[in-house]
C-alpha cells in the first residue's frame, strides 16, 4: 500500500504551510514595527510615544487595526473605481512574496529558489505599478503627481540598486540566498571587505528609496502634496498602504543581513534564526533613526544624488569586487578600497558644486 499523499502533495503542501506562516507572521510583524517606530521616534524626539492601549501601548497595534477596519471607506465620485480598489491589494502581495526567498536559518526558506535574489528584485519592482495605478485611479492631482514622483524616484533607484546587489553573485557565484550566506560561514561576512561595506550602504540607501522612506519619501511629501499617490484612501485601503511600505522595510533590512552581515551566521551561543532576526531588527532600528533624524530631499536633489553618486560609486563597487576576486589578500583590499575612496571623493565634489543660477534680464520697451 502507497502513500495515504503522493509525493507532489507533500511538497505542496509544505509550500502552502509555509506561506500561511508568512501570511500570519509578517502582518503581526508589521503591526509591530509601527509600534517600535513610534516609540523609537518619539523618544529620539523627547516624547513617550504609545503609552495608553495596554503596558508601555502594546497593544495601539490592534486599536488602530479595529479603527482602519471600522473606517468609512470614501471613494472619489470621478475615480477610476477599478484602479482605486485594486492598486492597495496588488501593493501587499509583492510586499508579501519578498519573504518567500529569504532564509531565517539552514533550511528555512518558503521557496529555496536558485534564482531568489534576482526574483527578490522583479517582484519588488512591481509595486511602482501599484502606485502609479493608485496615483492615476484617484483623479487627483496631489495624488497623480505622487504617483509621476513615484515612477522617477523608483526608476533612478533601481539602476544602483541592482548594480550594487550585482557584485555579491559575482563574487559568490550564486543567485541563491542560502549559498550566499553559506560563502559568509565563520565571520566571513562581506561587510569587511572594502566592496562589501560599500555595498552594504549603497544597497541600504537605494533600498530606502525603493520603500519611499525617510529622507525619501517624495512620493507622499505630505507637506507639498497633501499625501501624495494615497491621499484619496481611507480606513482598510489606506492601512494596505502602511502595510505594504513596512514590509518592504523589513524585506529590505533582512536582504541587506543576508547579503552583507552573513544572515544566521554567528557565534553557537544562539540558535541560527535568533541572529538572523537580531541583524534584521538592528538594521530596522536603523532605518527608524534615519527617519527620525534626516530632513526630506528636494526633489532635484534626490534624483541628482541617484545619477551623480549613487550610480558612479557602485559602478566603481562592481570594479572593485572583482579586483577583490582576482588578487585575493592585501593587495586586492588596498586597490578596491583605494578606488572606491577615489570615486568617493570625486563624486561627492561633482554632486556639491555648486549650480549655475539662471538670471534674468529686463529689456525696456517704448
């Protein structure tokens, strides 16, 4: 007698458990972070954050979830209804699907796939559509202009960002999110190569961009444009948003420990996972600083900065990285480290000097 289920049953269902896991944790995580944000914040602020709902407010999550779900959900009378209602529910499910590839620890990974680092970077891609079709659907000019902002800010972001994240399969060899953090086993950890701690600030910066966050975050400039591509969105809606933006901070935060910080690696005294989620909250908490600290780019400041630094650098990143390979030891640290500070310095003075001013002049006429 066979098996009660064949064997393509056990894995699909191996993959459905998993992605339920997924599908329960990252909300609960994200109701969280907010919380952590705000504490975070308002103490760097000299506030108390929280502090009502429950010890220390934790449970302001679940009051602010009960108070989207019971919102009005108001839709404008010349929207485009279909783009409205679909543009919060198609921005989750990439947030969603970033988790799939991502490993916690040996083994555990929804979907171990051989390419995970490349589709980390194509599905996380297709929340620009998301926004734009939020942007357009609203009728709204704050919102369309968000949306414009969205796609030029998203576009420039994307071109450092993936030329950053090219120098650690190349060096690895793999697209394999396991076989990346196998290569940093034993303190390896890329960031201590010169391409590597670049790396690791030039992937956070770019991804900080990607997830329109603080100093980023033009696309909801509320100051400029009322709240940008969402501000026609109310209640559950408007909380898809919020969702979709933490979880991609935090997808974000546990790439960058992947690629950069070994992911689970670390002394035996803890269990692979812990150090892994360690290294992901730390960089979350760093992300939180950042937004608590930093002033909003303007917006020719924010694309300059992409075209003008951010591109060259980690041209000079993927350069670097394969020096580091070719003459492994001292020699290949001085000379990626003596080129990375070279395009460093002249980069910066190409970015800081300073703009022609265009002048004007009155012509009299009788």
């Amino acid at each position: 007698m066979g098996p009660l289920i064949p064997e393509w049953g056990e894995t699909l269902l191996g993959i459905v458990g998993r992605m339920l896991v997924i599908l329960v944790a990252a909300p609960v995580g994200m109701m969280y972070l907010t919380w952590l944000e705000r504490k975070v914040i308002a103490r760097i602020q000299d506030r108390f954050g929280p502090n009502r709902v429950g010890p220390y407010g934790l449970l302001q999550p679940i009051a602010d979830g009960i108070k989207m779900l019971t919102k009005e959900d108001v839709v404008p009378a010349g929207a485009d209804a279909l783009s409205h209602f679909l543009a919060p529910v198609l921005i989750v499910v990439p947030a969603l699907y970033l988790f799939t590839v991502l490993p916690v620890a040996p083994g555990w990974v929804a979907a171990p796939l051989s390419t995970g680092l490349l589709f980390f970077v194509a599905v996380g891609s297709l929340e620009t559509l998301a926004i734009f079709m939020a942007g357009w659907g609203s009728r709204n000019k704050f919102s369309l202009l968000g949306a414009v902002r969205t796609a030029a800010q998203m576009i420039a972001y994307e071109v450092p960002l993936v030329i950053a994240l090219a120098a650690v399969p190349m060096v690895t060899g793999s697209l394999n999110l396991s076989e990346i953090v196998q290569a940093q086993e034993g303190g390896r950890w890329f960031f201590f190569s010169p391409w590597g701690f670049a790396g690791f600030f030039f992937v956070l910066t770019a991804g900080l961009a990607e997830v329109n966050r603080t100093p980023f975050d033009l696309p909801e400039a509320e100051s400029e444009i009322v709240a940008g591509f969402h501000t026609e969105y109310s209640g559950m809606k408007f909380a898809l948003f919020y969702m979709a933006e933490f979880l991609s901070t935090l997808a974000i935060a546990a790439l960058v420990a992947v690629l950069f910080l070994g992911g689970w690696d670390g002394p035996a005294l803890l269990p692979p996972a812990v150090w892994m989620g360690a290294k992901t909250l730390f960089l979350v908490f760093t992300l939180i600083w950042i937004r608590g600290t930093f002033p909003r780019f303007r917006i020719d400041q924010l694309m300059s900065f992409a075209w003008k630094v951010l591109i060259p650098m980690t041209l000079v990143n993927l350069g670097a990285a394969a020096v580091w390979v070719l003459w492994p030891g001292w020699k290949g640290n001085l000379l990626s480290a003596g080129a990375l500070l070279s395009a460093f310095l002249w980069t910066t003075q190409l970015w800081l000097l300073p703009r022609p001013q265009l002048t004007t002049k009155w012509v009299e006429t009788s």
